[in-house]
C-alpha cells in the first residue's frame, strides 16, 4: 500500500514538473535541430529546422514547436543534437541531398554496419520490405561478389525504432515521400506470404559435409579432406547460392525458391533442391552437367571450424614434439640411427632391413615426418600414436606405431594394419618391430 502510494505521489510529481518546464521554457530554447524523419501528423518534414525547448531522458523524447508554433514532444533519435542558431543551417545542408529519401529493404537479414566496410561490426539486422530513412551519402569500399565489387554506394540510414548505421545500397529500393510523408512512386515492397520458418532457418548460414561433424566428435579428423571451404550456403545479403566441394565448385544468383512439399524447397533457376530433415541438418539435391542428379548430406558445425582445424595442427605439432624432445638421436644397432628434427625433417641411416619390405629401395635417408594418423582406444592402451616418415625420391609415406617408454623409442610397422580413415583400429599379424634407444 506504501509502495503504491509513493508511486501515485511520484507521478503526479513529474506531471506537475512536465507542466511546469512546459509553462516556463515558452521563450527559452536551448538550441535548434533537424528533423531526422518526418512527423506528418505535425505538418514537418524531414530536413525541416526545429527550436528546441527541453530535452528529457526519462522519457526519451526533445519538447519543439511544430510548424504552428505548438509544443509537442518527438524522440531523441527524430532530431539532431541541438546547437545554437548559427550552426544549424551547416548540418540541415549535411542532410539536404537526400531530404525526403527513403528506402525499402529487398532482402532479409541486410546488415547496417558501424562503418561503411562489409568487414565492420553489425549494428543493425534489416528487415525484408523494411521501410529506413536515407540520411547522406558516404565514402567506403563496395562488397565484392565472386571477385567483382557490387553495384552502389554506402549510405548513413536511420532506423524506425532509431538505430543509425551504414548499409550498401545493392539491396535497397529508393523512393521519395511528398509533404504528407506518403511514398512518391514505386518503394519494391510486395505483400508476400510470410516465409517458411524451416526455410528461413537454412539462409545465411555454413552448412558444411555430414562427415565433418562425424570426424570432430570422433576426433579421428583428416586434414586433407576437413576444409572450411567445402560447403554450402545461401548468402542473401550478397544475392549468391554457392556449392563448394572437392569435385563440386558451383555458384549461382540467388532469386528465391519454390516450397515444393512440407520440407522441400526448390531453388529458382539453380539445379538444386532442399530437404530439410532438422534445424541442424539438410540434403541437397544436386544435378550435374552430366544430368545425375545426387544427395549430399550437410550439417551445421557448432563451433568455429577453422579453430577447430587449428587446434587439430597444435595437437599434432605437439605430440612430434614429445618425440623431439624425448630425443630426438635415436639409434638401433639393426636399424640404423634415427634423427627427428623440430622442423618436420628427420634423417634415417643404415636401415637396409628394412628395405624393400617397408622402405622402398629408391629411398633416401632424409625427408619430413608428421603425425597423421590417430589410433583406436583398444591400441591407445600399447601404443603413443602413429608416425608417418615421407622419404624423399618417393610418393609412398611408412607408418609406424610408436610408444615412448623413458629413454627408448618403439616402432612397430603400420604397413598391414587396419585402416578406418585417418585411425588404425588393428595391428598387423606379424608387423616388424623396432626398438631405439636415446642417444
């Protein structure tokens, strides 16, 4: 009941205060603004000159007079920051080329940028048909679009809920507005039927093969085959469909789709269609220009892939590490003297036992070594990992098993054992085995 009363006297309080400011700032203005966007219920247009009266942040808006002489109050956001008499007419001059210009939005999801660079921070997610004021004109640099720069300019725009940004005019439909701020001419915006959610859900986003995810939650990754590149996407801001894969590289302007069932979409004049199975994964249906057409699986990748590659590097780099630093002289008095270098490189002398069997006989001694290769967890509990040697004046790579014990190093030939992609999950029934001792 207290509580309900102070609120009640609180109010009333900030009337009184309101009538009172309104009553006293008859001939006091604090400065002159811009009308930003136009207040046609007021009889004032955009670009008109305003007296300011009072400024409050409660409740966010300035007291001015209309075109009558009345008080009224407007937003912060519909009018510049006052300044005195004299400057005014420098910043209605900054806003004059574009008066009464305003602007639809062709496409959803069109950014507005703190700068006017594709690559700055978004401020601002536009709307397909919605309506922005167009304030002036800047300079930057044009988003490109398979290497060519797009058509247009960057403008400064001012939202309807005020947020101002700067937006590329590729994906805008200019048009004029006459004193009652009605639309001068065509504004592009078509009544349309609201768009399918599934569909919405699939646009501006990475879809990458299904194999990937497989490889990441296994670990078991192949980098030769796991490239950010490989994927597919609808870009709407930049009007493109791009399909990208090691045997596939295909792009196309996107103009729309047809919903040809509940959760299939066909892509206007592109050779593909959409099958949505969940929010996080897709089929597309592609046709070739051989005319056969084939299903390819796609998913989202929760995390960023490109660190996710980068870590699978440091992972690696390091566990070579391990064997550089536990050694990195190792020798065998049957198989010679290996030298693991931190660069990649190893040199391997007198191991004529093992040629040709395991290394070819046109082999040299010296070439670069990696870990590649990951093993099952029934072999993690014998062995460290999988070395793989690239002798140079060869194409064939030598894989061993390996595990560190102290100052020893063994090695267990991988020629025979049992490959599932990038991971060993079996040995070889008799492999040959190499022990090394640090030296």
């Amino acid at each position: 009941m207290i509580k309900n009363r102070k609120s009640f006297i609180k109010t009333i309080l900030f009337f009184v205060f309101s009538i009172f400011l309104l009553s006293s700032c008859k001939d006091k203005i604090m400065g002159y603004s811009v009308v930003l966007w136009n207040a046609p219920e007021h009889h004032l247009r955009d670009c008109d000159i305003v007296p300011v009266y009072i400024r409050s942040n409660i409740s966010q808006v300035y007291v001015i007079s209309d075109a009558e002489g009345t008080k009224i109050e407007l937003p912060l956001w519909q009018l510049t920051e006052p300044v005195k008499k004299s400057k005014i007419e420098g910043i209605q001059k900054k806003y004059s080329d574009y008066a009464y210009t305003y602007a639809s939005v062709k496409t959803d999801g069109l950014p507005a940028r703190s700068d006017p660079v594709n690559t700055s921070k978004q401020v601002y997610r536009l709307r397909k048909n919605e309506v922005i004021k167009i304030l002036y004109k800047g300079k930057g640099t044009a988003p490109m679009t398979g290497g060519v720069p797009l058509e247009g300019d960057w403008y400064r725009i001012l939202t309807e809920d005020g947020t101002q940004g700067w937006c590329f005019s590729y994906n805008l439909i200019f048009f004029e507005t006459d004193a009652n701020g009605q639309a001068i001419g065509n504004t592009g915006i078509v009544e349309e039927e609201e768009e399918d959610e599934r569909y919405l859900s699939i646009l501006n986003k990475v879809w990458y093969p299904d194999s990937f995810r497989t490889m990441i939650q296994s670990g078991n990754m192949d980098l030769s085959k796991l490239h950010s590149s490989y994927n597919f996407m609808i870009d709407t801001e930049n009007e493109k469909v791009t399909l990208n894969l090691s045997t596939i590289h295909e792009s196309w302007n996107y103009t729309g789709y047809t919903k040809t069932d509940d959760n299939q979409f066909t892509l206007k004049d592109i050779p593909a269609i959409i099958i949505f199975k969940k929010y996080d994964y897709i089929v597309i249906r592609y046709t070739g220009p051989d005319g056969k057409p084939q299903e390819l699986n796609f998913v989202t990748i929760k995390d960023d892939l490109n660190e996710i590659i980068s870590n699978e590097k440091t992972r690696r780099a390091e566990e070579y590490e391990k064997l550089v630093n536990n050694g990195p002289r190792y020798a065998s008095s049957s198989y010679g003297t290996l030298v693991l270098h931190s660069d990649g490189s190893f040199q391997w002398t007198n191991y004529k036992l093992l040629v040709p069997a395991i290394i070819s006989s046109s082999a040299r001694n010296v070439g670069t070594a990696s870990i590649k290769y990951n093993v099952s967890k029934a072999l993690s509990e014998n062995y460290d990992g999988v070395i793989t040697f690239k002798f140079d004046n060869t194409s064939e790579e030598v894989n061993f098993l390996y595990k560190i014990d102290s100052n020893r190093l063994r090695l267990e030939d991988a020629t025979e054992a049992t490959y599932n992609g990038n991971l060993i999950t079996a040995k070889g029934s008799s492999p040959t085995i190499i022990s090394f001792t640090v030296k």
